[in-house]
C-alpha cells in the first residue's frame, strides 16, 4: 500500500535551509520596486492605519505621499514599496482589508508617470552662484529664492532625474534639502476613482 | 426626542438586541453606567479585570451566532483589555467593545487615565473609531455591528469621550449601513467553484482540511453534506473542531503540531486538497517547504483574500462565504451524475485506515497511580455525552481537551489558538454559560492558566455560574516543560508552579464546590457527581501525572510527517 506513495521526505538540513532562505527572501526581499496608489477616506487617524500596516507587517516604505483629492472626502496616497511578487500581493491584500481603504492599485503593472518634487538650498557665492543658475536652468528647475549667499532651487521629476541633479552639483554646496515623495497616476484611460 | 449620548448607546444596544453587556465601571463611563441603571433589558455582567470582560463576551460569541458586547473605562481599563481584544482578533471573533475617553477637551492634554486607546488597538481590531460628536454615536454603533460580523470577523472598538455622552442630541438608530470602502464578498466566483468540482471529482487521494472560518460562517451542516457526498476523509485545525462530527468515520482527527497520524499523512500525501476556512497557519502544516515537497491541488475557500495564498501556493482560490460557496458546490454535485472515482477512492482510504490503526492517541492508564491527564478528559466526554460546552485555557491541557474530547457540532469547543492567551477558559465559561443556560459547560485548564483570572470565580458566583472546572493540575506550566525536557535538555528553568494553593478549598472559599481527585478510580465518579451539580460551580482540582506529555508531536519547522507519536520515538 506504501508502494503508491513516496516515502516521506526527513526534514533534512538542506529543507530547514531552504525553508529559512525563503523566509529571509520574504522579510527582505528587495527585488522589485512597485508604486501603489490608493484611495482612502479623509478620517483622523486613516493615515496611520496605512503607515502601521506596513511597519507591522515588516514591509518596506520608501515613500509616501498623501493629501485630499478634488473629493474632500477622500485622501489619495502613493506609496513606493518594494518586495516580490507573493510580497506585493500580500501588501495590495492587507491594503485593501484595511475598512476606510476605498481602492488599491499598483501603477506598476502599467504605463504611469512618476512626479516627485525637490527643493533644494545651495550655497551661491562667487563663481558657484553662476554655476549653479546654470545647474537649474540645464535640469529645467527653478530658482525661488534668492539671497546674496544661497538660492533655494526647485525641481520636479523622476525620483531619477532629481538623483542625478543631486549627483550633479558639488555636494559641499548643498546646505539642505527636502523632496517630496511619489505621486504616481496612470497613463491613457487608467482611472482610479470610486 | 432629544437624549443624551449615554442613553443614546444603551438604546443601540437595546436595538442590537444585546442581552449581556460585560464590563467595568470608571470615570470615563459613569453617564453610561447610569443609564444602564434605569433599565432592565441589557444585563450588565460585573467581571473582576477588564480582560475577564473581554474573554466573556469573546466565549458568548463564540458559543452562540451573535455579537459579544462589552463595556470599559478610559486608561487602565481599556489597557487591561488589550489582550482580550488581541485574543478576539487572533481568532476573527465579532466583538464590539465601547470603551470610555477623557473629555474631547482633555485629549492630548497626559490627562488623568488618559491613553490613546484608539492608538493602542489599531493593531488588534478589525476596526475602531474615536467618536468625536454626539450625533454620531448611533452611525457608529450600527457600523461596529455591522463591521464586527460581516466578511471576516472580528472585535471593532468604540472609544468615546466622557463629554460626549452627557451631551444631547436626536435619536434615531439607522436600519441600514452602506459604506462605500467596505463590500466583502460573500458569493464565489461560479467559474472557480466549477472549477474546484472538476478537481474533486477527479481526485485520488483527496483531503478537507477544515477550519475555524466554517464554524464562523456557521456552515458545519454544508460541510458535512458534502463530505459524506463525496466520501472524502475530513480533518479540523484546532479552531475548526466540531465543523465535521468527530465521531464520524470520515474524520480522521485534527492536524499540525499535535495532530492525528492519519490526518497529517493524509495532509501531506494528498492529491486534491479542499481547504476551506482555514489560513494554513504555520501549527498546522509545519515546515511549509517540506509541505511544498509533495505535488498536490489545492482549493482554497476563504472569505478574506489576504488568507489565500500568504503561506502556501494555491490553484483555485475562491473567495466568498463558506456557506454560500458549499452550498453552491452541493448544487452543483447534485446536479451532476459524476462521482469520485470509486477504486482509487477505497485505495487511498486503506491507506488512512493503515496510519490509523497506528492508534496515534493510546495512551496507558494504570488502576493505581497517577492519573493521566487524557483519561481525565476522556471521561469528561462519556460523562457529558460529548454534549457539553468545553472552554479552555493554553497549554499541554488544551491539546488533551482537543484531542480527547470528540466534539460532533460547532460552537462547542472555545478556546484560544492563534494568540494562545493563558486566563482565557473561565472567563470565557462564563460567557458561554450566560448564552446557554441549563447546559453543562466545563472549563478545562492549568494550575497556571486558572491562576490568571482567578478572581473571576467570585463573578461565577454573584450571577450563580454553575461551570465545571476541570483543572489538569500537573504543578507544571506543562507546555513549557514539555519544551524544556524535548529542545532545552530538561533545563526546567522557571517552569515549576511552587506554592500552589489548595485550590479545593480557594474555590470554597470564594463559595463554590471544591473537589480534589487523585486517583484514576475516583475521576469517573467525581465528574458525574460533579455534573448533578445543576445549580454550583464545582471546582475539581485533578492532580495528574506531571511528567506526560503531548503527542503525537511535530517539532517546529519540521514537515508534518516528521512526528515523534510517543516517548518510545525520542
Ligand atoms: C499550544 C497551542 C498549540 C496549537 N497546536 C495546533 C495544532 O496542533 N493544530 C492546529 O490546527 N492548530 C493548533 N494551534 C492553533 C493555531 O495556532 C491556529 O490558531 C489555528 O491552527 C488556526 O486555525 P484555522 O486555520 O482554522 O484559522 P482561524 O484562525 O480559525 O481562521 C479562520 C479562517 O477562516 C476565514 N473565515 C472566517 N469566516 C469565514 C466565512 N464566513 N467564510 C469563509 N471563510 C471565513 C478567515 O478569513 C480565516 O482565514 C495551537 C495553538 C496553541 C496555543
Ligand atoms: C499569557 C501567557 N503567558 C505565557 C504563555 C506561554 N505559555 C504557553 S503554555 C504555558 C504553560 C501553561 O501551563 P498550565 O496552565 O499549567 O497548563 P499545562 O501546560 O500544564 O497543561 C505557557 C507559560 C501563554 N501562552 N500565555
């Protein structure tokens, strides 16, 4: 009777391993960055039910980025995450089962355009102030505050595209800065609405 | 009529058609504890700790079809029922529970008893909400209700600031909710259920695995229905006992850590495996690579999405209401003039009766010496008839009461698996006792589980509570030992219960009936004596043998057939 089956596998050093490898990828993961959007209802205390889930769940937040829509009853958040593919279902899961979570989707699995927003304080003196008007000017930013020793630039983009002015200037001439976060939206007729 | 806050929500009560109210007075409810004082149709139950509060209204759900309702104040109140709330949460069980709030004014202000209590369960509630103006306590109340039983259950809080229920409003309870960011599914997907027929009706070696989500959707009568249809061997988690009759041959026990040989096998070795309302929690299919190992189908039946696929890769996943979903499945194969193919079908039973008649539950007890803990269980069962209500508490006793007593219908067996919350089996008894009075409710622990709500005795005696306690009392934190004895070389550290009480005479003294039994001869007579008993508690202290333990057993992150079936494996 044995016969028709396999005889049982002994957990074996090797399964154990395998079995704590796929864990460690599980918490750890870092393979896939994903963008997810969703809508929730604007109440006191939605957002910490979001951030919660995450830091509770043991998953990664790069960003987040929430305010009201045109609708001020809901607040829309983008959320830059990243984990594998089990992961980020678990995640748009438990996203969604949260009650005040009206709807999730994941930008990633289309075409969506990322936009994030920079301002940036740089020293401007001496040759650098020249150098940096030029900075801004070749990234497409703008200057929007002027003293005679530092301009505060503004730049909007890819999370890419704003990396790379920061790789581009003199590090020693930025004294501050502060970047807004994602916002993500779908191309073409992709609409997240309720 | 214009009606302060505090009467607003005994009238939503009152509307919900809630019975007993388990609570604790304080400050921060005083205006509602004065309103429940001028009437007589919610019964407040006055527990001696918050968390007692809790587990009773979590047992009184447990044991009937409704909501469990309990009432606490701001601060120390709603922090000593945290771990109520998070043992509700662990095993999705729908409670609502209001707990009072410092004035809105003194929010935010270290006021006296104040704690951001809405903060502190987030993590443990299905849902909860600050109320922040009168006119919204009805809404509130209706949508905790309403959130707390609907899709996957569980406790909802309401936490609501002590100015808020003085102040006046219009009282009108809503009849209906709608919420635009809540719509669980309740119907199944008709091409995955087809799909999942298909499967069953072409297995070899099929298995149900069957879970706490049947006795929470209350479709033990579908899921009998359709094991026997298909003649397929069932087993239970430990949540799921008493979702398929345990005496039935179809039953081939429950399964996991301390599971049935038969149904571990089965789990494993399976073809087709029809999951349903069960979440593949890491106690029932051990090491889930080694799990993985064997190809098999699997179905999943579950009403929360975020259960199918979390641990274990399934192929037919369908999301909806146990019920509906069997009852769709049952159409279907009534509808259809094929069968499970017969021969294959007897080849894989002969198996099941092969690992069977390993007798995986024997155990020896002698006329003289100890008792053993499973004898004292097994006849618990004949005693009742297996018709009794059993609560427990965690540890070596709870799986001795799930494994020794073979419940038959749902709602029987109330115990705590997914947080495992020592403290939880008298209060909860006396939960269940309030919703069934007149049935033989007995709560099965440990010399270290009873000490942790103790005092709430004195509750079983002012609303005359006649449970059967049955402590298992082994002078050990048993499950601990266990451990300690099989992974930490009999190091036993800190496991020892030193300086017991005689617990006999402590239930005595709180006015009950002591029994203490200790030998095997008296354990029969004591309980049958003890069940007579209609109108006392009997508090019946067994002192068992202290070096059993728990078997069959499979050891952390091992596969489920790696089990050690007795002392004589190690
Ligand atoms: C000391 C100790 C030892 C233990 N040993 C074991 C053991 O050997 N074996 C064992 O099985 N467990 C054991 N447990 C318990 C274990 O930890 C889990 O609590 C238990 O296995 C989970 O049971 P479940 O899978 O039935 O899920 P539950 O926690 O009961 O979850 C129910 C599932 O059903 C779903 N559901 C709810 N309502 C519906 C509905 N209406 N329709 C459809 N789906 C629904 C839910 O979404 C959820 O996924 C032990 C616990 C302790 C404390
Ligand atoms: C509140 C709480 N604290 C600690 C534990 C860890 N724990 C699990 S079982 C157990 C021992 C239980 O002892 P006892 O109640 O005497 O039962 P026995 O195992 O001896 O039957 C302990 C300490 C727990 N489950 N709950």
């Amino acid at each position: 009777m044995t016969s028709l089956l396999r005889p049982p596998p002994k957990s074996s050093p090797e399964l154990d391993a395998n079995w704590l490898r796929e864990l460690l990828v599980i918490q750890k993961n870092t393979n896939m960055r994903h963008v997810i959007s969703l809508l929730i209802e604007n109440e006191a205390g939605a957002l910490s039910r979001v951030s919660g889930l995450f830091s509770a769940r043991g998953y990664n937040i790069e960003s987040l980025t929430v305010a009201p829509t045109e609708d001020t009853s809901l607040s829309r958040m983008t959320i830059v995450t990243s984990g594998s593919d089990d992961v980020v279902e678990q995640i748009t899961k438990q996203l969604n089962k949260l009650v005040e979570v009206v709807k999730v989707v994941d930008l990633s699995e289309s075409a969506h355009i990322e936009r994030e927003l920079m301002l940036v304080k740089v020293r401007a003196t001496g040759k650098d102030r020249e150098e940096m008007k030029r900075m801004a000017e070749i990234f497409r930013g703008r200057i929007i505050d002027v003293t005679d020793a530092s301009y505060v630039i503004e730049l909007t983009g890819t999370q890419a595209k704003l990396d790379s002015f920061v790789g581009a200037i003199d590090s020693g001439l930025i004294l501050e800065t502060v970047r807004s976060g994602i916002c993500g939206i779908g191309r073409g007729d992709r609409v997240l609405k309720v | 009529m214009v009606i302060t806050g505090a009467e607003i929500v005994i009238r939503c009560l009152q509307e919900e058609k809630v019975d007993y109210l388990f609570g604790y007075p304080g400050g921060a409810v005083l205006y509602i504890y004065d309103e429940l004082f001028k009437q007589d149709k919610v019964r407040h139950v006055l527990v001696r700790h918050e968390q007692a509060a809790i587990h009773a209204a979590d047992g009184y759900a447990r044991s009937t079809e409704k909501v469990g309702v309990a009432l606490v104040t701001s601060g120390p109140g709603a922090t000593n029922a945290v771990t109520g709330i998070a043992t509700a949460y662990c095993d999705s069980i729908p409670l609502v529970i209001i707990s009072g709030q410092v004035p809105s004014a003194a929010i935010g202000q270290d006021a006296f008893q104040e704690v951001d209590t809405v903060g502190i369960t987030r993590p443990c509630v299905k849902h909860n909400f600050l109320v922040r103006d009168v006119r919204d306590i009805a809404e509130t109340i209706k949508k905790a209700f309403y959130l707390a039983k609907t899709g996957r259950p569980g406790p909802v809080l309401v936490d609501i600031p002590k100015d808020i229920t003085a102040q006046k409003c219009e009282f009108a309870y809503p009849e209906t909710v709608s919420m635009r960011s809540y719509n669980p599914v309740v119907k199944g997907h008709h091409g995955q259920i087809k799909k999942a027929l298909q499967l069953l009706l072409e297995a070899k070696r099929p298995m149900v695995y069957a879970g706490g989500g049947v006795v929470l959707g209350d479709a033990a009568d579908k899921l009998t229905a359709l094991v026997r249809k298909l003649g397929f061997p069932c087993t239970n988690t430990l949540m799921g006992l008493g979702a398929y009759p345990a005496t039935d041959r179809q039953f081939v026990g429950m399964l996991g850590m301390h599971g049935n040989y038969e149904a571990n096998m089965g789990m494993h070795y399976c073809d087709v495996l029809l999951a349903v309302g069960a979440r593949f929690d890491d106690r029932v299919i051990g090491n889930p690579a080694h799990f993985s190992s064997e190809p098999r189908k699997i179905i999943h039946i579950d009403i929360d999405p975020s259960s199918i696929s979390k641990r274990v890769k399934v192929d037919v996943p369908i999301v909806g209401d146990v019920g509906e979903v069997l009852g769709e499945l049952l159409a279907l194969l009534d509808n259809t003039a094929e069968k499970p193919e017969p021969q294959s079908l007897g080849v894989w039973w002969k198996q099941i009766e092969e690992w069977r008649r390993r007798d995986c539950l024997k155990f020896n007890q002698g006329e003289e010496g100890l008792i053993k803990p499973q004898f004292v269980v097994q006849k618990l069962w004949e005693v009742t008839g297996g018709d009794a209500f059993v609560t427990s508490d965690v540890g070596q006793h709870q799986m001795w009461a799930a494994q020794y007593y073979k419940f038959d219908k749902p709602r029987r067996w109330v115990n705590s698996g997914g947080l495992g919350t020592m403290g939880f089996g008298l209060p909860a008894a006396m939960g269940v006792q309030l919703a069934h009075p007149g049935s033989p409710v007995a709560c099965i622990t440990g010399e270290g589980s009873i000490q942790m709500n103790i005092q709430e005795l004195s509750t079983c005696k002012q609303f005359r509570l006649p449970i059967k306690v049955i402590l298992l009392n082994n002078g050990f934190l048993g499950m601990v030992r266990q451990w300690q004895e099989l992974f930490h070389g009999n190091r036993y550290s800190e496991s020892y219960m030193d300086a017991l009480p005689d617990f006999s005479r402590l239930a005595e003294a709180y006015g009950h009936v002591g029994i203490k039994v200790d030998k095997p001869g008296d354990v029969e007579g004591a309980l049958r004596e003890a069940f007579k008993q209609k109108n006392d508690l009997v508090f019946m202290d067994f002192q068992v043998d202290p070096t059993e333990n728990v078997y069959p057993m499979v050891k952390g992150g091992q596969g489920l057939t790696d089990m050690i079936l007795s002392a004589e494996d190690l």
